[in-house]
C-alpha cells in the first residue's frame, strides 16, 4: 500500500501533467469537406453500446439488442501525420487536412450492415475481414478513430468490421467495463457466427485488445462449446496486451480445443495498465504482462503453438505502454503484412485524476471507487477532461461519496494494512 507522502507525490506529479484537453461533443459529426490527399476507412459497426442523441451516436450504457453504424473516417495526408498516431480535433468540426473526422455516420439496422458488408467483403481480394475488439476506458468515437489508424497504417486490404462494447471511457469505471465485457460476450459471439457461415468470406482474423481479448476468448469459448469447434473461416486470432488471468486463459484455451485458430499474443513486462489490473484481482499475472521466455509461459506457449511477440523493448508516445501494438509503426505494418499474407494490436481518453487513480491502486482498490474520487477530486478541479470522467462518478456513486470522504481522510493518514 501506498502511503500518504506517495500520494501526494503522484499528485504533485500529476499537475505537471494536466496539459490534457477534454474533446469536444458530437466528434463524429460527419464533415462535408475534402482534402487533397485525405485517406479514408470505411467500417461497418456492431455494437452492444446504447444510442444517444446528438453526433455520437452510441455512449457508455448497454443496449438491450445490438446496434449497428455505417461509418467513413478521414486520415489526414500522410505529410500532416505519424504512423501510429490519432490526430484529435479540438472542435467541432474537425479540419480533415490535420485531424481524424468522419464523412459518414449513419446508424442503420441490422440488414443494412448484412448488405453493407456482403457487398464490401465480395470486392475484397481474398474476401478478408478484420474484426476488432477494443479494450477498457475507450468510448464509442475513441474505438471507431483507433481501428481506423490501424486498418489504415497496416495497409491491409481488408473489410474492416468494429465491435464496440459499453465502456464508459474512464478509468474509474474498471468494474463498469469489466461487466460490460461480459455483458457483451453472446453479440460478439452472434456476429462473429454470422460471418463465418456467410458464403461470401473467404477468412476473418479477429484483433482484440486489453480488455477486449476478455471477450473475445469468452465469444470464441463458447463458440467451441456449442458447435464442437471455432468455426473454421476465423484463422487468426491476435490478442494485444491481454487484460486476461493467465490461469483463466489456460481454461478457455482448453475449453476451445486443439483444432482452432492461429494464436498471436503481443507481450510488454512493463505495461502499467496491466500491473494495475494485476494488484486489483490479486492476480499470478495477467497474460499481456509476461515474460515468454521465463517458465512456465514458454515451454506452456510452445505446447499450445502460440506465437508471442514481445514489446518490452519497444518504446512509443504510450507513457501506460498498453497500447504499443497500434502506435508502433513497424509493429502496425508487420499485423497488416501478415493480414494481406493470409498468416496466422489504452487508448481511449485519459485525464490525469485517471491516472492517479491508477497509480494509487492500492487505496482505490481497498476502500473502492467513492475513495478513488475524493483522491482525483483536487485535479480534476484543473483539468478538463478528469473533470469529465469526475462529475460521472459523482453522480453515480451520489450520497455514497460524501459518506467516503472522512474514512478516506484517515487513510490518508493513518493506512491500512492490506495483505501483499
């Protein structure tokens, strides 16, 4: 546990930090003009996300029946750009010659998508389709502008399709999103059925990320349960910083049989979203945070045939390093080359009262998330978008937070003992 003078610390810390811009409202409002050289992305979405008013289109909440979106997004000129990076706008409307904006974004119903990508994937050399999974802390328009930098620097030539899963887009919400991710598992399940019994796909590979392979694994579990095995046009399965119990993993591997895809897991032993989430289940270890060459991961990689990349080593802007699969250049194209070869990637919006709360771990996870607040309440008073993520919790956690605030004043100063 933390004591009070390292709290303190990691708020000083902080305010050095507190450069952050909340984004603006209705980002995904389709823009009308053009730029020569603009890049676009076109992707169908699947959704378990409720609809919201206003320009986007989904937010934090579940849905009872899943939704679905036509959206295109435009990439600046690659001269206005970095490989790897997502160029926010900081108004609305966005300027398509610096920034990620839409030109199309439509919610539709479930035939439309059907039609959507039926006539897409039968255009599509090799009829290939990705599907991505987003981890934790993303929102709707964070997952749709991240899958399209990942469709667009890997090159792949694929049709690309989203599912995006109610996350709140805030790290106070881990519980939020973890149950969400469950919540979600049945759709994904649904959809990815869909696609591998559609005569038109010729394969599907399937790109899940931090909380997302949460899903994922459940989605593709049960598939294996209730038709024997993964149906065979899903070949290749990549699971980028893994937010999964490595014992819980070895279940669902076994649970899906030895006839299944093929199996890449992107690693980084320094990736702090991951040690957080470690200290928070009280976890051996979570899968993306291994070491592969160390026992008993590689002899037990080895028996399962999973090829393991990596990242400690690898250095990007990602100061969590959680999200290196998507902002390294040479690691975003070597996925798209593998994609085009037919061979067997947190993002999201994070304020600096989110990052304190991950750093203090120790006194959120022991007196809950009402404490977690109080603790971000002083930064997020400076920067706009903890205030955002802030001002959510409170209503939620409503009388709760007050009653929170004396208990945590005095572990503040006097801390529990918590077993290692």
């Amino acid at each position: 546990m933390r004591g009070p003078s390292a709290i303190l610390m990691c708020l000083a810390g902080a305010l050095l930090l507190a450069g952050c811009a909340s984004r603006p409202a209705g980002i995904l409002i389709p823009v009308q003009a053009s730029v020569p050289g603009a890049s676009s992305v076109q992707m169908i979405v699947a959704t378990t996300r409720a609809p919201v008013k206003g320009g986007d289109l989904y937010g934090g909440e579940r849905a009872r029946e899943p939704g679905f979106a036509e959206i295109t997004v435009s990439i600046p000129p690659d001269g206005s750009r970095t490989v790897g990076e997502v160029q926010w706008p900081r108004s609305v409307p966005g300027n398509p010659q610096t920034d990620f904006v839409t030109t199309e974004a439509d919610i539709v119903t479930q035939k439309q998508a059907e039609t959507w990508f039926n006539q897409r994937v039968r255009a599509t050399p090799g009829r290939r389709a990705l599907v991505f999974i987003h981890g934790y802390n993303n929102r709707f328009e964070d997952a749709v502008f991240r899958f399209a930098q990942i469709v667009h620097d890997s090159g792949a030539d694929v049709v690309p399709v989203l599912f995006t899963w109610p996350s709140r887009g805030s790290l106070l919400a881990y519980g939020y999103d973890r149950e969400s991710a469950s919540y979600s598992r049945d759709a994904l399940e649904r959809l990815l059925t869909f696609m591998a019994k559609d005569p038109s796909v010729g394969e599907i590979s399937i790109l899940a990320h931090s909380m997302g392979n949460w899903v994922t694994m459940e989605a593709l579990r049960q598939m294996a349960i209730r038709n024997g095995r993964i149906l065979p046009k899903i070949k290749t399965v990549m699971l980028a910083a893994p937010d999964v119990d490595v014992d819980i993993f070895g279940t669902q591997l076994a649970d899906i049989g030895a006839n299944r895809p093929s199996f890449t897991l992107f690693v980084s032993q320094d990736d702090r979203a991951l040690q957080v989430s470690q200290r928070v289940w009280g976890s051996r270890a979570r899968l993306g945070q291994v070491d592969p060459n160390a026992e008993p991961y590689r002899s037990q990689f080895e028996a399962e045939k999973i090829t393991v990349i990596d990242l400690t080593k690898l250095n990007t802007g990602d100061r969590l390093n959680h999200g290196k699969f998507a902002e390294s250049p040479d690691v975003v194209r070597m996925i798209g080359a593998r994609l085009a070869a037919g061979q067997t990637l947190t993002d999201g919006r994070e304020g600096v009262g989110d990052r304190i709360i991950q750093v203090t771990s120790g006194a959120a996870a022991s007196i809950g998330t009402a404490a977690g607040v109080v603790i971000s309440a002083p930064v997020a008073v400076i920067d706009p978008s903890s205030r955002e993520n802030f001002g959510a919790q409170v209503e939620q956690l409503g009388t709760t937070v007050s009653g929170t605030a004396t208990s945590t004043g005095n572990l503040l100063t006097t801390p529990p003992k918590l077993n290692p």
